[in-house]
C-alpha cells in the first residue's frame, strides 16, 4: 500500500507566513475596514476607494432609521393629467431618506419621454440624480428614497397632439404635484 506523506515546515516559515498575514491583515484594516465602518482613513486610500462615504451613512457604526417617516403617512393615489403636445410637465412628492414609493404610470397609447429623478432637500445648486431616463408608454415599479427631498418624473410630449397620463402610486410621501 501507497502511503502519503506531507512535507513538514520548520518553524521559522511558519513564523515568517504568520508574520506576512499579519502584516497583510493589518494593512486591510487600515485601508478598508477603517474607512468604511469607522470613518477613519489615516492612509487617504479609503477616501479614494470611496469607503468613507459608507461610514457616514451610518455613524459611529449604529443603525440609522427613517426619520418622521410616519409624519408623511401612508398614501395610495391616482391621477390624470393632460400633457399639451411638444410640452414638458413635472410631477412630484416629498419623499423622505427611506420612504418609499410604488408606481405605475400609463399614457393614453403615446410614448414620452421622461426623466425619473430625485433633487435632496436643501440643495441650492440645482442638482439633481436620474434614476430612469427613456421613452415609453408607462413605467411601473418602486424605490426607496436614497435622500431627503422631491423625488418624481419630468414627461415630454414631443407629439403633435395631447397626452393623458395617468399615475398611480402608494408609499410614504406627500404629493408636491404638477411644478413649474
């Protein structure tokens, strides 16, 4: 019978590979696991990597929770509009950081286009973040609010005749309504 054998290590490589794993470890914590959990970044790699952003959204490594989500309510509305042809419209809620929205938007048989998007509270600089951008008849679907603020779509009709929509939602959020 075949017997296997293994190869014995002197203690000096076992040494030397603990050492290594050691050294490797710790420059893990210092570039990865500090940033991200404790918003420490001593190195700069974290801030590069984008780590510290993780950090934040949950201080000193505690849980965050939506904040007066129960102020907004529940809701469950539906509404029509009237798009005029080659005109644009804007329709919005006020959704806080964790509220959410489920949606169904349809048209009257004509495509448009539309920006599904959010603008965080208190920004003056105009900014704002596209979740969807395309051209359809409708959309359904339903999101989380990754910030504080209005969050909802902008329609173009770039047809030469009227579009009714109609947009059904639920969620946690205050309707804001048609915007100029």
């Amino acid at each position: 019978m075949n017997e296997i054998t293994f190869p014995t290590q002197s203690n000096a490589t076992l040494i030397k590979a603990s050492l290594i794993s050691l050294v490797i470890a710790f420059i893990v914590y210092l570039t990865i696991i500090l940033p991200a959990e404790f918003n420490s970044d001593p190195t700069g790699v974290g801030e590069f990597m984008g780590l510290t952003k993780l950090s934040k959204e949950t201080p000193n490594n505690t849980i965050t929770q939506p904040t007066n989500i129960a102020s907004l309510g529940y809701k469950d509305d539906e509404k029509s509009f009237v798009i005029p042809p080659n005109k644009g419209i804007e329709y919005k809620f006020k959704i806080q950081k964790h509220g959410s929205l489920t949606y169904h938007w349809v048209t009257d048989g004509t495509p448009l286009y539309f920006d599904f998007h959010g603008e965080p509270k208190g920004d003056t600089t105009g900014y704002f973040e596209s979740y969807t951008i395309a051209t359809s008849l409708d959309m359904k679907g339903s999101m989380i609010a990754p910030f504080d603020g209005q969050h909802g779509w902008y329609w173009k009709n770039n047809s030469d005749h009227e579009v009714t929509v109609t947009l059904k939602t639920q969620g946690e959020y205050e309707v804001i309504g048609l915007v100029n």
